[in-house]
C-alpha cells in the first residue's frame, strides 16, 4: 500500500465529499452529511500515515486503495 501524508489524504476526501469541520491542534476533524462517522487526521507535517490508521480511515470514508 502507497503512504501518504495527512495533508493528501485529506485532499482525497475532501474530493470525495467530506468536509473539514474543525482543526484541533494537528488533529483534522473531517464530517459528511449524513454520516455518523467522522475522520480525524494528525497532520505533522510531511510525515506520511501510518497504515493501520490509513486503512481505517479509508474504511470509515469508504474509499478504495484505488482512489489514493
């Protein structure tokens, strides 16, 4: 699986519809309507995710590795 930092995960969702609702700290806290569910990401710079919190996330946002 390809690493991405947080900032590019989270242009990906955004694109696919999530929106960004707050920032706390380095934390992204990203919602969609009709969601329960919403994604935190820690943005540390440059520093790519680490997979198991990339394929959580891409689980919960139901996005495929395909789209990254």
């Amino acid at each position: 699986m390809k690493q991405i930092s947080g900032k590019e995960f989270i242009r990906i969702l955004t694109r696919n519809g999530w929106q960004l609702a707050r920032v706390n700290g380095s934390h992204h806290i990203l919602t969609k309507s009709g969601h329960r569910e919403r994604i935190v990401i820690p943005v540390h710079g440059n520093q790519p995710l680490k997979l198991g919190l990339l394929k959580n996330q891409m689980k919960v946002a139901g996005i495929s590795e395909a789209d990254l």
